[in-house]
C-alpha cells in the first residue's frame, strides 16, 4: 500500500501565530531558547516549553540536542498541540550538511506522526542565523516532505516569514510538482 503523502502549503506570515497540531521551532541544540524562530516560539509559547526543554536536558540530553534530531514538548500558549523542536546544522563551504537539514524535516515529521499530529507548521530551518542559502534550504525541505509521507501527516505548512523567503519556497515547490 503506498503512504499518503502530506498536501504542502505555503504561508507569508509568523508561525507563532499558526494554529496547527505540531509546529516545528528551529531550535539551538541547549533547547533553551535563543532568537530568531527559536526565542519568538518560546516567547509567545511561554515558560511551559522552556520547563519541558530543562527536563529533557536534564533526562535525556544532557549534552544538548544532536543535530538534525527532533523532540516534542508542549506548545504552551502557542495554538498548536506540540512543539517540535529541531537543530539545523550550520552551512558550510567546506562540508556538505545537506543530509542533516533533510534530517531536521525527516525526524520532525516522524515525532509528529508519532504525537498523532495532522497539520505540521514548519519555518524556513538553518536559513536564518545559520547561513543556509533560501533557494537550497528551500528544495531539501520540499523534497524531503514530499519523500516523507509520514501517515498521519495530512498537511506540512511551510510558514514563511518574509516576502522573498515566500517567493523561492513557491519557486522550489512548482519546480517540485
């Protein structure tokens, strides 16, 4: 039986503000916040998120979050379910990363057919402070969603949060059809 594969939509706007049952934070690997999507999803989401992120470093990642792994916490005052947090790797010139970043969306999806999840906010991961060039970030994270199919996944929501950004994920999506 083949998997059902998640419909990709594409939003301009602040995934803080999505209501879906999983949205997905580009996290640091501390799990304790940062800036960028990191620190506006734990601000708005408030301190629950950062409560459950201490006990997990406290459990089970003492040493942080692996790159390209995911774990779920509560949302908090986020209006979602679950925030699953995810650590991008850092772009290099000198080193293909490219298998990590498809990893953050692999394991992201995995955590959330695991929570039951059937809507996923995903941002625009490692584009940000990491340096991935928007064009390439964009085809691994639609190309990786597509392959995916994680069952009961029924939309992946890319929640863009500038103009341009908007425009090379809606780029990556036509030439992706």
């Amino acid at each position: 039986m083949t998997q059902q594969r998640p419909a990709i939509t594409l939003v301009h706007g602040d995934i803080t503000q999505q209501h879906a049952d999983a949205i997905v934070n580009a996290a640091n690997s501390s799990l304790l916040g940062g800036g960028g999507v990191d620190g506006a999803i734990h601000r708005k989401g408030g301190p629950a998120i950062l409560e459950e992120c201490r006990a997990l470093r406290a459990s089970r990642y003492g040493k942080g979050l692996p790159t390209g792994q995911a774990v779920a916490t509560t949302a908090g005052r986020l209006d979602a379910g679950h925030v699953i947090h995810t650590v991008g790797p850092v772009w290099s010139r000198e080193e293909d990363r490219s298998e990590l970043l498809a990893s953050c969306y692999r394991e992201s999806l995995r955590v959330a057919a695991e929570l039951g999840a059937g809507t996923v906010a995903f941002p625009a991961i490692s584009t940000g402070i990491y340096g991935w060039p928007m064009d390439d970030g964009a085809r691994i994270a639609i190309r990786t969603v597509r392959e995916a199919g994680s069952a009961p996944v029924r939309e992946v929501r890319f929640v863009l949060f500038d103009e341009a950004a908007y425009a090379v994920f809606e780029t990556a999506l036509a030439a992706s059809s």
